[in-house]
C-alpha cells in the first residue's frame, strides 16, 4: 500500500506540495513512484516560470515515461539537480526529495488540491 504524507497537498496527477511561506516546494507520490517502478532518469527543464497544469518535466523508468505537471502557478526558484545524478532517490524517499521549488503567484491554487485524506481515497479508487 502506497504511503500517503500528512501536511501534505496532493494533484490527481500524483505530485505533492510542501508549502512553506510563498514557497511550494514539489516532487511525485509514492504512489507515483511505485506505479513507475526503478525511476532511471529525471528530466527537470531550466525553467523560469510554471503555470498551473503545464508540464514542468519528465519521468522515465524501466516501465514508463511520464511527464510532470505543476500544481501550483510561479516563478521556479531551485531545480533539485542532485536527481540528475541520481534519480532513484525518488523511489528510495519521494517524500524527502523533491523536484521543483517554485515561488508561487497564486497561493489560492492550493485550494484545488487535496489533503492527505482525500488523495488516500483518491488513490484507493
């Protein structure tokens, strides 16, 4: 069974939101990473703005590829370049490694998403 963090906010594209002030830090669910399998290869573009539902990235594991969308509108701020190097990180701790910090110019976009309630029965659907 796929573990869902509290405190955290969820999209139903399974990325996560830790906001901390202004700042949305993202990364994938451990659902996401376990529907995936060993995640060989992150893809996080040099972008300097991510809007609401776009793509911001790319996935890819010896099952999959998938592309990354963002739950939250602003500017990115930091790319978390250690997965470059080592992207099975993701599946050793999604929760601890995120992806994207962005610096978000809408905080009531958070009101879209899901607490960790919600996105367990989301997920056991």
């Amino acid at each position: 069974m796929s573990k869902v963090q509290e405190g955290l906010l969820y999209s139903e594209s399974h990325e996560w939101v830790r906001v901390e002030g202004p700042n949305a830090f993202i990364g994938i669910s451990d659902f996401a990473q376990e529907e995936m399998g060993d995640i060989t290869w992150v893809d996080i573009p040099d972008l300097d703005n991510v809007m609401k539902g776009e793509e911001f990235g790319a996935l890819e594991s010896v099952k999959a590829s998938s592309d990354l969308y963002s739950p939250v509108t602003g500017t990115v701020s930091e790319r978390n370049t250690d997965l470059e190097d080592a992207p099975e990180l993701l599946n050793e701790d999604p929760y601890a490694n995120w992806i994207i910090r962005v610096h978000m110019s809408d905080p009531s976009e958070l009101e879209d998403l899901m607490d960790a309630a919600a996105y367990e029965a989301f997920i056991a659907k």
